[in-house]
C-alpha cells in the first residue's frame, strides 16, 4: 500500500494490498475483527493471511493480529504494517515501530495519548472508540462491543463491501440473543458512520484476478482437523496443551457426526497408546500434542515403529524446551520428530507449509500410513495454526475417504514378512479370520516374521533393515521440490514448515535487488526425497532458513540432518529463536550476512 | 459413509461368504487355542491362568479372530506369544490405554488384558484408575506374584512390608497397594479376587468378568516360584492354608461392604468384591454418536464436512 499523501483534499486510492495490525488486550476480541476482515477476503477472491499472538496468561494481556490482504498472491503475513489500530497506550507504544514510515495510526484517544516525535512519522487519526462504542450501543454495555466498532471504521477506510460485513456479522451472532446482534450492527454502523474522509484519505482495493470456485476461511489447526476427517479418521485420542488442544477440541466435537470418537485422556502416553490400539484394530487413529507432551510420547512412537502400526502424530511446535514459550512459535522439534526415542526408529515426518497444506497433508499422512504401516508426524507449528488464510475449497466428494478396516479374511499370513523386498507389509486388523489357523502378534520385542520374540542376531539385522527399507522405498515415491527462482545460482534459502510464504518472498525482494537468490521448501522431511544433492549442486550456498538455535555447530535442524546426508560444507544455517516468524526483511538480512561476498552471482 | 464405530466393520468382502457360517463352526480345541510353549520357569503361577484362559475360550465358543489378548511387559504380560489368536504386547504399564483404544473402536471384539502388578499398579497405575473410572469395556486379570518376576526381585507395589528383595535388602518398608481398594475407589465397576491355586474359582471369575458390560477387573494371586516362594501357602488348603469365599451374604453392590472386605488381612477372601452397572464409556460415546447422526442423517461423510466449509466461506 501506498502511503498517503499528507495534507489536501480526502481522495479515494487503488490498492492492491494492505497491511492491518490490530493492537489491544486479548479480551477486547481483537481476533474477531481479524477474523471478520480475513473472512471478508476471502469471500472477495481475495488473498489473505493473518498473524496473530495470544497472551499465555488466560485473562487478558496483550495481544495482535495482522492481517494481510491482498489482490495479488499473499505469501507472509507481512513484515511492516500499513495501518497500526491500536486500544491502548501499550498498544500503541508497543506496535508503532510495526507500522511502515508515513503510515497510518488509527488510535482510541479514550485511552491513547500520542506522542509528538511519532506524529510527525506517522498520520495520526484519533477516534474515541470507547466513548462512542458506548454512545452508539447505550446501556450498560461499558465498552464492550469497540471491536466492532473499530471494524466498522476499518471498513470506511478501505471501502468494504457492507453487506457482506454485515452478513458475517450476522452469521457470528446467530443464535444469540438479539439484542446482541442489533449492538454489534449498532456499534459496526457508527463505527462506518464516523467521519475519517476530511481527515484522510481513503482506500479501494483494486479488483482481484477472479479465482477458480469458492475461497474457505480457517487457520491451520482446523484445517489439519478437517483434513484428518476427510482422511477418514474417525478414533483418536488427546490430552490438552496449547497450541495442539484446538484440534482435539475439534475432533471431540465433528467426529461423532461420522460415527467416530475422540478421547481425552489422563495423559500424553495414553493417548498415544489408544491410537495405537485404534489403529492396531483397524482405524488409523490420531493422537498429537505440542512441546512437552511429544517427549512422553516416543516410548509408545517407538513401539509402533516396532510393531509396525499405522499411527498419525500431530505436533504443534511451539517454544521449547520444557514448558518454554508455550504460546509462541519455533521449529524445535524437527529433531524429537525424526529422531526421538530410543533404538533404531524410522518413522515418517511430513511438515505442512502454509494453512491449506494443512488440509491435504493430513490426507498424505493417513495415506502413508496406512500404505507403510507406519506412525507419521505431521509437523506443524503454533504460526501456521493460529493464523487464518484464505484457499481454493478442496472437491470434498474427491478428497473424502473412507478407510473402514478391512475384514476379509486371510489364507494365511505373516505380518513382518521377510520375503517381500522394499519391506512394505500390510497391518492386518484383529477380527480378521486366519485361514490356516495362524495368528499374528503385534510386539515391540524383536521378533520373526509372526511377530513371536526372537534374539537372533540375524533376525534383528533384517528387521531393522525391513522397517528401514519400506521408508526408502516411501522415499522414492516423493517428488523432488520444485524449485523457486532459477535452477542455478549463488544462494538457495531451503526452509521447511510454516517458513515458506517469508522465504519465497525474500527470494522476490533479493531478486528484485538483483541478487541470485533462489529457493526450495522441504516437506517431506524424513525420509527426505531424492534429488536434493542435484539441486544443491547449482548454488554455491545453502542456507538453511529455521525458527530455532543455531546448535552446538552453527546450523539448525533440518541443516543438521542434510548436512547428515550430504556431507556439504556449503550447507549452513540462517537461525532465530525469538518466538516470532520470520519477517522478510530477517531473512534477507541474515543472509547478507552469512555470505561475507554478497548475494550477487559470482 | 465409512463404518461408525457402532458397525461391526466390514468391508471388501463378507466374511459370512467366504468361510462357514459361526453357527456351523465347532468349538475350538485346546491345541488350535495354544501357541508358543510358555516361557516361565517350571512351576510358575502363570500356568494355570493361561490354562484357565483356553478353557474359557473353548467353554464359551470363542473364536480365534474375536479374540483380542493385550498385554504390557513383565513374566505374565508374555501371555499373548502362548495365545493363538489376535494380540499385542505392548510396553510397560500402558496395556489398558492401548486396550481402550481397540475396545472403544471395535464393539465386535473381545478384550482380554492380562499383566503383573508392577505393570498395573506402578508404572501403569494411573491408567488404572482412569481405565477403572471410565468403565471401558474389557476385562483384566492382574497376576499378582508380589515381587517383579521378569526384572528379577525387585520390589513391587504390592510387595508386603518386610519382603525381602534386591532393591529393599533389608524389607519393603512402603505401604503396599491394596489391589481390590485400589480398583474400588477408582469406580471399576467389577472387582474379583482370586488364586491360580484354585482353577474352577479361577475360570468362573474369567467368566464373569467377561460376561461384565464394563471396565472387569480380576485379581488373580498368581505365585512366583523362583522370586517369591510361598507367597500365598496362607491361601491354599494344599499347603495348610485357607481358601475362604466371599460370605454368601456379601451384598456385592454395597461399596463400603466390598471396601471392608478388601481390607481383611491375608489370605482373606475370593470371588466378587464389588459389581454394578454404570453405563461403560462404550455405550455413552455411542450415544454421543447416535445424537450426532441424528442431525446428519441421509448425508455422506463429505457431504457433512461440505457443510462445515459452506460455513468457513
Ligand atoms: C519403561 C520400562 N521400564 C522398565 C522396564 C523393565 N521392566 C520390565 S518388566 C518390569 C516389572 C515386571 O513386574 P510385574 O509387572 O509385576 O510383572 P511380573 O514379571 O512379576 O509378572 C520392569 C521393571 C520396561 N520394560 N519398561
Ligand atoms: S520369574 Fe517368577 S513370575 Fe517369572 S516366570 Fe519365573 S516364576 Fe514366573
Ligand atoms: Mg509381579
């Protein structure tokens, strides 16, 4: 967005995106205004993105949310903000270095008292929100309802289309009672009724490129909770934590509609060991949890590597270790997730990239397996699921699927057979009839091929080749990442999980600059696809761009494991821990500094 | 729509089809029953569980694939290798999660959990209690030997004051657990007691705790000859001791009655302490479920979920 011209007469300016950071208290609903401009793009063909931060104590504290909105392609959230809307003092001092210089503060001035040196930086709007919230709605409503109110004047500021607000307004409040409903309108009204035109310009969104079929509206943990439905799971079993608790909330309350259930349990290894048990008798089933309670989890994770039980494992990353930063983001458990736990115990791990991916990642993962029998992780990230985006309704009817356990009976069967050649079994369900009378044992004990215990020193060597073999085969079928930018060049900025949208962008802004920057997005991360050795080979550096420390060695996790498997020095690492995602302008930065010689092509 | 968890699950063919009807199918044999020869030491209580087990399975028709024996590690919890049928054996201490998550998903199986006393009341204790409270239909035999047997005599939960072993040199000195309390005040909803030394007692609480609709708990004093000889003599007639019933005139819905009788000293009594009828977590869930497909009725699965996405638009 274009910043405004200072002074003159209000005019009316095309814009082909903006930035909106919303700054208050979590109580004063500031996620619901998010949440209604994000659903209004969406509604427009618009692109949208949110970022939002809760506050880890439950009553109040201060909170944000973004929101991005664009006509064109919105890869990130957005570095700096066009508009700051901020409640209070806090707010306002806190968040005005997020807003781009020559932006707008739109501030509450019940409670804001604006600063000299920032109102010559910034154009200053002060609207008592509180007060006329108040006046607008009458009674004893206090300032409730300033939210809305505030939405009401965003709306007036970017020309929004009313009647779809006023309907997503509707929607939200249906089934309340209807003076609730008829003060949210009141305060949206007085909001969009309040004068800004004589003191600044206003904004128009220019047409979006209309897209193909419908956009829906949802962040990242319901779109891996829908996802894991259309998979066709209908078991699975919890324990609450933050970031993770919103999807078992979830699963708790669809899946019954399917004739499914979710469980909450006493703890992380029950849950784990349920799904195992659900998925022993027939229905891949979920279970998940963030930070702490994927530590209690690797016993049982390795038992089902051993047993070879399909399994699908959520984990929510947030700030590590310990209870850590539970409502902040970090990419910490890449290492847990491959590697955690004892013995030899390869297991698939598969990070989803923004809040669609989600959604098809956990139909890949039930898919794997199923197919392997194997527990997959699905590794999101507190960023991914808490922010909302805008994207293309999947075809249900296709992508739903119904994975009901097969009964059909055997003539015989071997359930860690040794014969077949890329390892890959299949799990066969109790309650189903062994013709020759053959029963097969699930055991975390190694075993033979009728899964009864065995200390053969051969046997163990084939086993552990078996289990490891059918990952290698999974391997092969993934496709190398494409790559963005061109196939050669000086730097490739590789990143994994909810990274994607800022590292891409990054790779726009440096080439805009004229560097040679390109990048790829790994989210087949263990085992990791093929081919990635002839990509690296085209680029005279590798940084490895991670939301965690920098280790012992000066590389991150996913840089750990790839330089594991290519043995390259030119692989390093562009790291942070702060508990916040990467901005744009970080990455570019970071890199400059990591390549003493500069991003151009040498 | 994919099965519901209430359907028996089938799919990709009938199984009535393509093998005999179960009405034509004889009983099994105690030869089609028994897999691997067991790997206890000679003598060891374990014997006549497992004995008693394959009765029970020939007694009451059970087929091989309705039968589900899960156990979690320790001497008794090798069950499932000597058991020809569908099983698991599973990690320390979390046999009943795992349990809970095939009874919960399969209504058309039968689930026998079978383990030691470490595994059920130390390292798996809270998941008794909350398998207990949940009332999760299965049904448990805790084989109580007093000591762990598979680790070699270390000090069990339930090990009495003054035992002897190798982590307690001197004697255990911490209160042992009262298994039938335990499983009392936890809210299971069928408790038993019984000893490997009496087989018809034995096999007639394996009956009715399968026949339980609920959470059914047996415990099962099954003796350790190598670490814990002599255990129970106390207990059996054959070596001088008493094996007393539960009074015939113990009410076994009166919980403070079965908690009493649970705090008689050794070798007090055997059969059902305490039995009654809540609701298991099966059956409420399925009602969860039942409401649920109400409002969904005549819709296919994707149609439900198109519903949710028409109103995340
Ligand atoms: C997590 C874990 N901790 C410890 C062990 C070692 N372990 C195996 S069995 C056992 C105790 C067995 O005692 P009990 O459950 O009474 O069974 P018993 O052998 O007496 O039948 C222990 C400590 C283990 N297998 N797993
Ligand atoms: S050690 Fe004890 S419990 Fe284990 S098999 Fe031998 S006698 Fe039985
Ligand atoms: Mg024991």
């Amino acid at each position: 967005m274009t910043a405004p011209s200072a002074g003159g007469a209000p005019k009316v300016s095309k814009v082909s995106e903006a930035i909106i950071r919303i700054a208050g208290n979590s109580q004063d609903g500031i996620q619901a205004i998010g949440g209604f401009l994000a659903r209004l793009a969406g509604r427009s063909e618009q692109e949208v993105m949110t970022f939002m931060t809760i506050p880890a104590t439950i009553s109040g504290g201060p909170s944000i949310f973004q929101v991005r909105i664009g006509s064109g392609e919105v890869l990130s959230s957005g570095d700096d903000a066009d508009v700051l809307l901020a409640f209070y003092q806090h707010s306002y001092e806190d968040h005005i270095t997020s807003v781009k210089k020559g932006g707008i503060v739109l501030y509450d001035s019940d409670h804001v008292e604006p600063k000299a040196e920032w109102q010559k930086e910034y154009h200053h709007i002060g609207v008592p929100i509180s007060g006329l919230t108040v006046e607008a709605i009458g009674g004893t409503a206090k300032d409730k309802g300033k939210n809305i109110y505030a939405l009401g004047l965003v709306a007036k500021m970017f020309d929004l289309n009313i009647p779809k607000l006023e309907k997503l307004i509707g929607e939200r409040f249906t089934g309340k009672d209807t003076s609730i409903l008829n003060n949210a309108l009141a305060a949206f009204h007085a909001g969009y009724s309040h004068s800004l035109g004589n003191v600044i310009e206003t904004f128009k969104f220019v047409e979006s490129q209309k897209k193909t079929g419908h956009q829906v509206v949802m962040n990242g943990n319901e779109a891996l909770g829908y996802g894991l439905i259309a998979a066709g799971v209908r078991f699975g079993a919890g324990y609450p934590i933050t970031p993770w608790s919103d999807i078992m909330e979830l699963l708790r309350r669809e899946l019954p509609k399917y004739g499914g259930t979710f469980v909450q349990c006493e703890d992380e290894i029950a849950s784990i060991s349920m799904a195992i048990g659900g998925g022993y008798a027939g229905r891949v089933s979920v279970t998940g949890s963030s930070g702490p309670g994927i530590s209690l989890k690797t016993e049982a994770l390795g038992w089902a590597v051993m047993a070879e039980i399909p399994l699908i494992i959520v984990d929510i990353q947030r700030g590590g270790p310990s209870t850590g930063m539970p409502t902040n983001v970090e990419q910490s458990d890449l290492n847990i997730a491959c590697f955690g736990g004892h013995g030899d115990s390869p297991r698939v791990v598969i990070a989803p990239a923004n809040v669609e991916d989600c959604f098809y990642t956990a139909i890949e993962a039930v898919n794997i397996a199923r197919k392997y029998s194997v527990p997959v992780i699905i590794v999101s990230d507190q960023a991914i699921a808490t922010r909302i985006e805008a994207f293309e309704e999947p075809n249900m009817e296709k992508v739903c699927q119904d994975i009901s356990p097969d009964l059909t009976p055997v003539a015989d069967h071997k359930p860690y057979d040794l014969a077949v050649a890329d390892g890959v079994t299949r799990h066969v369900a109790p309650g189903t009839r062994i013709m020759n009378g053959i029963y097969p044992i699930a055991t975390g004990l190694e075993h033979d091929e009728f899964g009864h215990p065995s200390g053969s020193p051969k046997m163990h060597m084939q086993m552990t080749a078996k289990r490891r073999k059918k990952l290698q085969a999974l391997a092969a079928t993934y496709p190398t990442p494409a790559i963005y930018g061109p196939s050669e060049g000086n730097v490739l900025l590789v990143g994994w999980g909810s990274t994607q949208g800022p590292i891409k962008e990054a790779v726009d802004r440096a080439r805009a600059a004229g560097d040679s920057v390109s990048s790829i997005h790994i989210k087949h991360i263990n085992p990791l696809p093929n081919g990635l050795e002839n990509i690296f080979a085209g680029f005279n550096h590798v940084l490895v761009v991670e939301m965690n420390d920098e280790g012992l060695y000066g590389y991150g996790q996913l840089a750990g494991l790839l330089r594991a498997r290519y043995g390259d020095p030119k692989i390093r690492g562009i790291n942070k821990c702060d508990g916040l995602t990467f901005k744009v302008k970080d990455i570019v930065e970071k890199a400059q500094a990591t390549v003493s010689a500069g991003l151009r092509k040498m | 729509m994919s099965s519901s968890l209430t359907d028996l699950p089938v799919r990709g063919g009938n199984i009535t089809a393509a093998t005999l009807p179960d009405a034509e199918r004889k009983g099994l044999t105690k030869k089609e029953i028994a897999a691997d020869h067991p790997t206890w030491c000679p003598g060891c209580g374990d014997f006549s569980v497992l004995a008693l087990y394959f009765k029970l399975i020939e007694k009451r028709k059970l087929w091989h694939e309705k039968v589900t024996t899960i156990a979690g590690i320790g001497c008794s919890s090798r069950f499932p290798y000597f058991v020809q049928a569908h099983g698991a054996h599973y990690i320390h201490g979390r046999a009943l999660p795992f349990a809970s998550g095939i009874s919960l998903s399969r209504p058309d199986l039968h689930v026998f959990v079978f383990g030691g006393d470490g595994d059920a009341f130390s390292i798996g204790g809270n998941h008794f209690n909350h398998t207990a409270r949940k009332n999760i239909k299965m049904t448990y035999v805790v084989m109580d030997n007093w000591v762990y047997g598979l680790t070699k005599k270390q000090t069990s939960p339930t090990s009495p004051i003054g035992f002897k072993s190798k982590t307690d040199i001197t004697g255990a000195m911490d209160q042992p657990i009262n298994p039938m309390k335990q499983a009392i005040s936890a809210g299971a909803t069928f408790v038993a007691r019984t000893t490997h030394t009496n087989p018809n007692h034995v096999l007639q609480m394996m009956e009715a705790a399968m026949d339980h609709d609920g959470f059914s708990f047996v415990e099962c004093l099954s003796e350790c000859v190598e670490f814990y000889e002599g255990a129970f003599d106390a207990s059996n007639p054959r070596k001088g001791g008493v094996f007393n019933s539960v009074p015939a005139d113990h009410d076994v819905t009166d919980e403070i009655a079965a908690y009493k009788l649970a705090g008689e000293p050794f070798p007090g009594h055997f059969g059902i302490f305490y039995k009654n009828n809540r609701p298991t977590k099966n059956a409420n869930e399925q009602k969860i479920i039942a409401a649920a497909r109400e409002k969904v009725t005549g819709l296919k699965d994707w149609q439900i979920l198109q519903k949710n996405f028409d109103r995340l638009k």
